[in-house]
C-alpha cells in the first residue's frame, strides 16, 4: 500500500520559530524545509508533511 501525504506551508515568526515548529510537530507535522517568504525574504515560510490517517 502506497503512503498518502498531506502538507501544509506555516509562516514562521523568527522570535517563536521552535514554539511553532513544536507545535505542529506534537500534531504529527515533519519539517521538510524551510525557505524565504516570496514578497519578504526576510519572513521564513516553512513546508511540513505528516501521513494521511
């Protein structure tokens, strides 16, 4: 049987970068990357997956 993922794409704010990380990560999210926001490089949009139930 072949895993089915979902994603989701998180604004990350640079003073609560771990709290929101953490926070999805105790709902089953996976980092996957990390990258520059598209109009402010300066705001960091983060790339999670988990596996679909």
């Amino acid at each position: 049987m072949t895993k089915k993922w979902e994603y989701a794409t998180v604004p990350l704010l640079v003073h609560a970068t771990k709290q929101i990380l953490d926070t999805w990560g105790e709902d089953g999210w996976e980092l996957v990357q990390v990258v520059p926001g598209p109009n402010n490089p300066e705001q960091l949009v983060a790339y999670l997956k988990r596996e679909k139930a």
